[in-house]
C-alpha cells in the first residue's frame, strides 16, 4: 500500500527527533576555531623602539626639544571576546537536566570536568565556542541539548608593564564576573605615571597563538582630553605594557597630573635645588593635607624651601634634570619671569622624585625688572643687611630683596650730615667660596640700580658709611685733649672762688 505524503512527513519528522550521533573530531575542531577571536584584525606585529633621550651635560644652556603628543589617534582594534582560562569559574546550565548542571572551575590544564562527559579543554575559548563545543560533547548522549555557559567569576589576570611608571614589574589584577581590568586600573595600581611618561605611544603586547606578541599602540592623551574609552584597553591574561620615555612639554604637565592614574600628590618627594637660592641642597618636599592633598610640587615649592632665589638669579632659564626609566636624563627649562608677569602657570613646572632644580646667574637684571621680581612670592620676605658707621639708625636691618645700597643707606636714616663721607660707602660680602670682598662705591642717591655704582644688596651685607676728614680730625683731636681735661678743671675751680 503506498504511503501517503502526510504520513511520509510524520515519519520524516520523527526521524529527526530520534537523531543520535556523535560529533567527528574535525567538526569539533572546526567549532572551537570557529568561536576564537579574529585576531588578524588587530595591528600588525611590530617591534616597540628602546626609547631614547638626547645626552645632555648639567647645566648647558641647549636642550633637546620636546616630541609633539598626538591629539587625533587612531584608534586601537575592536576588543575581542573574553577568552576563557586556569582560574575562571563558569556556571554550565543544561535546560530540564539540572542534575548535570552547576558551577566548575577551569583547571590549570585548562580543562572543564563535567558529569557524563568528564574533561573538556576549553582553554582560549570564547564563551560562544566554549558552548557549541559542550553542546557537541553533550549531544553523544543527550538528545538535542540546550545548554548556556556564563561566567560567574573570572581569574586574575597577570600582567607585566615597565617604563615611566613609579612601579614596574608584574600585577596580578582582580576582575569581576561582569567588569574586566583595563589599561588605567594596572597603570594607577603600579603607582601611577611619572611626568616624562609618553602618553600617546602606550604599548601594549599581547600573547598570540602559536606564541608571538602583537602590539598595540594605545593614545591615553586621547582618554584625558576626549574621554575616548576605546583607548582605556580592556586587559588579557599575559599582556605587556609598556611606557616610553617622552620629553614631556610643560603645557601637558598638568594634565599629566590630574589624570586618575598620576602618582599620588600628597606623597613627599625627594628632590635638589642648586644655584641662585640661599640654602641649595637635597630636600623632602612633604606632601599637602586637607583641600591641598591633590596639588602637585612645583619649581616655586622647591625654590621657597631653599631660602627663595638670589638677586642675581636669572629666573627666565631655571632648569629641572630629570632621571627616566631610560636611564639618560632629560633637561628642560622654565621661564619663571612669564609666570609672575603673565600668570602662565605651565612655566611653574611640576616636579617629580629625583628632579634636581638649578637657578643659574643672570648676566644683566633689567632695572625695571628687579622690583617685580623681588615683590613674588618665591622671593624671599626680607634680607637682613647690617648698616654702621656714621649714619642716623646705624645697626641691622631687614630690607626687601633686591635692595640696592642707596636704598639701605636711607631705611638706616641717611647719612649723619656733620660727620659721614656723604660721596661713597664700603661694601663688605661674603662670596660663596667663604672669601671676604670690600670695595668702596660711589653713592648717589639719584642713581639707578647699577652693579658699579648702586648694586643690590644680599642677605648678611655689610656696608660702611665712614666719616668725614673733619670728623675724623675732630676726633683724634678729642682723643689726644681727653687726659688733659682734669688739669684744666682744677683751674676752672680756683676760678670760680677768685
């Protein structure tokens, strides 16, 4: 009897639903190729360049020009599928079969042991892939199974990174089951950036199959100055990092330091200040409390801890050296006169641990320029110079810095008429070698500041107002009538009884 095409549709029917096989080892292989990642799509491997610093001998008056940071990136590749490993623990659930359903952890061999199908390697797996091939392994004795793997809790991730960041070496970093690591969490968790870091050329090295690296190149300028997340990478298992030595511009310093992976501004520092300033010399620079915790050290912290600078201090080229991961130092110069004339606060650079602060001479100090420079705030308060000799107020004095000698002669009262040289005085300083230098200057007090006739005076000066020849004479004539004067009284007393 022949049979009809409903009931050959029936029988068609059934047959698939009483399917049983087993799944070849090729097709298995295929599932699990199929769920990985595309990682051609990511940039090529390249080799990341040893950074490099021009050498400079302290304190030469010629630096290397500052590399330009990139301000339109190009964005790193699409972030691939979590990948599964030693550590990871899935929750496998299989619909109306819950006796082989539940929690297992990912061994070291990277393997799942499940019941009914015992060990399966899901090591580099994406969950996707992980899931058809349990569904394959499944299937030799379920019919049809629906299974759903997720993640309930992923495994460390150990990560290495070097360069400019205050703690190098190797994290292992926590994730939770629904929020990976990212590139800002292990740089704020080896202890932040430091101030030469090259934020524009981040590397990042990814382990690949087969055991090659690809790299990454990753722009956190980018993340700073546009909130450009794709740049803030999400981290893999084996991944290094590394940050290049960068002479950074003073006008990112600051954005450098208010990034939430800088160091930590209420850390003291340890840092060097030389040249014009009253007590150079090593110094901790403690970090702020309260509302001022977050503010960074500057060149004018450190200046006003060494004393404040010199009158001859040429504050329109302070250099800071600076040590890197490179191993070369960088120098770099700020011009203090554009931050108290103009208020360009990049010029008051941020310091670091291990900077060293140098406040060179100035060859000629613009007049017009002295007293501005005395009147800021890294000046010092006051200089004591010592006023003798024959003027009205003679002795110790305290006078604004960058005073010049007229000016002391006047606060001390101005000369004694009857009896100072009133054309010149004596200056005595002490140079920085110990010895002692006197010279005689011409005082006029309608002079300018002049290092010949009116020069500026520093702290602990000396200056001499001598006397006159006739108060001199005067003097020594009094001195040789001195013993004389008894014998004459005793006449002056018989004279008042005669």
């Amino acid at each position: 009897m022949p049979i009809s095409p409903i009931r050959h549709l029936s029988i068609a029917t059934l047959g698939s639903l009483l399917w049983i096989g087993g799944v070849s080892a090729p097709a298995v292989q295929a599932q699990r190729s199929g769920g990985l990642p595309n990682l051609e799509q990511q940039t090529p491997t390249e080799t990341v360049p040893t950074p490099t610093a021009p050498q400079q001998t302290f304190p030469q008056q010629t630096f290397p020009q500052s590399a330009p940071i990139r301000t339109t990136p190009t964005p790193p590749p699409p972030e691939s599928a979590y990948t599964l490993g030693s550590g990871d623990v899935v929750n496998v659930t299989i619909f109306r079969v819950p006796q082989y359903s539940g929690e297992s952890q990912v061994s070291i061999d990277g393997a799942l042991t499940l019941p009914l199908v015992g060990k399966v390697n899901v090591d580099g797996l994406s969950l996707e892939a992980a899931t058809n091939l349990l569904s394959s392994q499944y299937g030799r004795y379920l019919r049809r199974p629906i299974i759903t793997l997720s993640l309930s809790s992923r495994r460390p991730l150990q990560v290495g990174i070097a360069g400019e960041v205050n703690r190098p070496g190797s994290y292992n970093i926590e994730q939770t089951s629904t929020q990976s690591a990212r590139l800002s969490q292990l740089i704020e968790t080896a202890g932040g950036i430091t101030q030469t870091a090259n934020l524009s050329q981040v590397q990042v090295r990814r382990p690949q199959p087969g055991g090659s690296l690809k790299t990454i190149t990753v722009d956190l300028v980018a993340l700073l100055q546009n909130g450009d997340l794709r740049q803030d990478l999400v981290l893999r298992d084996g991944d290094e990092i590394f940050l290049p030595t960068s002479q950074v511009p003073l006008e990112n310093a600051a954005l450098i330091a208010d990034a939430s992976f800088a160091s930590d501004a209420s850390q003291p520092i340890n840092i060097a200040i030389i040249g014009e300033v009253y007590r150079p010399g090593p110094y901790t620079i403690e970090g702020s409390s309260g509302s001022d915790a977050n503010n960074p050290k500057t060149i004018t912290n450190a200046i006003q801890v060494a004393g404040g600078i010199k009158p001859q201090a040429d504050i329109r080229k302070v250099q800071v050296v600076r040590p890197t991961r490179a191993g070369t130092p960088q120098v770099f110069e700020a011009d203090l006169w554009q931050l108290i004339s103009a208020g360009n606060l990049q010029q008051d650079a941020i310091l670091q641990a291990g900077d060293t602060v140098f406040v060179p001479k100035a060859t000629e100090l613009p007049p017009a320029e002295v007293s501005q420079i005395a009147s800021a705030s890294f000046s010092p308060a006051t200089i004591s110079v010592n006023v003798v000799g024959e003027v009205q107020r003679a002795g110790t004095i305290n006078l604004p810095p960058n005073t010049p000698l007229s000016q002391a002669i006047l606060a001390a009262g101005g000369f004694n008429k009857s009896r100072a040289r009133q054309g010149s005085a004596e200056l005595v300083r002490i140079q920085d070698d110990g010895t002692v230098v006197k010279e005689t200057i011409a005082v006029n007090f309608a002079e300018g500041i002049d290092e010949e006739n009116n020069p500026l005076l520093r702290n602990n000066d000396v200056v001499i107002v001598n006397r006159s020849a006739l108060a001199t004479l005067t003097d020594t004539l009094g001195t040789v009538a001195a013993p004389l004067g008894g014998f004459f009284s005793i006449f002056r007393f018989f004279d008042i009884f005669n």
